[in-house]
C-alpha cells in the first residue's frame, strides 16, 4: 500500500484516508474508508491508523 499527502492533515492510499485531528490541543488520527458514511476508528498515530488499514485491506475489507 503506497501512502500520498491528501491535503494538510491527511493520508490517502484510495479507498482508505487517515486524517490528523485535533480537540482541545489533543491529536489523534481517524481512519476512514470510501464506502462507509463515518469514520471507523479512531488511533493514538498515524502508524497505528495505516496498520489497521493494512490489517482490514488483508482481511478483504478494503
């Protein structure tokens, strides 16, 4: 899976994005995909977001 800068705070290797968050000075990254209407989880780092990809792409969900 090859990663590209979708924007200012996001990752994208179509279907998947990882976008970088902020609320109240906190960061997180949310995963989501182009077929679900909401983001599907929520990680501590982007590494942990593209792992879950990977792991749900592998798994046939992608």
């Amino acid at each position: 899976m090859k990663w590209a800068r979708s924007g200012d705070t996001a990752m994208r290797c179509a279907p998947w994005t990882v976008a970088k968050v902020s609320v109240k000075g906190i960061f997180f990254y949310e995963l989501w995909h182009d077929k679900q209407a909401g983001m599907l989880s929520s990680f501590s780092t982007f590494d942990l977001a593209k792992a879950e990809a990977m792991k749900l792409e592998t798994a046939g969900q992608g």
